[in-house]
C-alpha cells in the first residue's frame, strides 16, 4: 500500500508542472520603495560595451554559482527598458537579483548593434525590453516565447508585475 501511494504522489506531482511545484517567491516591493524608482530613471546600455565578452564572463559566473543568466536587450532610449532598469535597481531587488542571477545588459541601438546575440537563440527581435533567461550549463533559452512579458503593464503595477515575471524563471 505504501508503495503504490509513494507511486501515485510521484505521477501527481508529475502532473503539476515544474514552474508552478517550485517557483521561487517574487520579491514584495513595497508602495514607498515603488515612489522611490530613482529619478531620472538609470541609462544602464553602454553602446560602447563589448556585450560578446560582457555575456561570456556572466555566464562564467553564473555557471560557477548556479545562477541563471538574465540577458536585458534594450536602449537608454526606451522608456520601458528604463523603468526596468529602475525597478532592478530598488532596494528589495537588488539582493534578490543577486540570489538568483547574473545581469548582464546589452545595447541594442536602433535595432542596429548586438543583434547577432539574439541570433544565436534563434529570436528576432521585435521590440524591447528582451529579456532572455539562459541556463548557463546548456546555453539554452529557458524562457522562449515569454521574452517580452513585462511591457506593457499599467504605470500602477509595473514594478511588482516585473518581480513577478522574473520570479518565474529564477534559479531555485
């Protein structure tokens, strides 16, 4: 009888599917710290970086500390790819993002620089923020199709419905 319990509970949580048996909790980002989004809102995608030596060293670090790669495709010119980089940027994220990942942030210009990288996953893309989870280990796109998920939230919501889009594919 034990067995077939044993038997049952394993096909059940089979049945449940992996992101919703063991996903991380999403930081609680509080009213005040919400106000608090530095303003101007940060500029973080240097077009002068070299994002192909950027990915390679967080991926190294990622793979060393079993995080997930977290690959932002954006511009300073992009409201929205801002107002994620200030959403990172609160207090309450910036630890949790460290837990789980390893930023790296990547200017794409006008649609016109690093855009080979994306390539490379096989995605084209469409508009920004992109926001790519890779596993380290295989170099695979975790979250494939769900890249652009943040945009387009209400002003109210934005920062917690960022937190918790992210905390979808957090390293456990």
């Amino acid at each position: 009888m034990r067995a077939w319990l044993g038997g049952l509970l394993a096909l059940a949580a089979l049945a449940v599917p992996a992101s919703a048996r063991a996903q991380v909790a999403p930081p609680l980002l509080s009213a005040r710290s919400i106000q608090q989004l530095p303003k101007p809102l940060p500029a973080p995608y240097d077009a002068a970086a070299d994002a192909r030596q950027q990915i390679a060293a967080a991926a190294t670090r990622a793979r060393a500390s079993g995080k997930r790669l977290l690959i932002d495709f954006g511009a300073n010119w992009c409201a929205d790819c801002r107002v994620l980089a200030g959403v990172l940027a609160l207090p309450e994220m910036r630890g949790w993002m460290a837990r789980h990942f390893e930023l790296v942030t990547i200017d794409i210009g006008q649609f016109d620089r690093n855009l080979d990288i994306p390539a490379r996953f096989a995605v084209k893309l469409s508009g920004v923020p992109a926001v790519f989870v890779v596993d380290p280990r295989s170099a695979r796109l975790i979250n494939r199709g769900s890249i652009n998920v943040i945009v387009g939230a209400t002003e109210a919501g934005r920062p917690q419905r960022m937190a918790n889009w992210l905390a979808k594919w957090a390293a456990r």
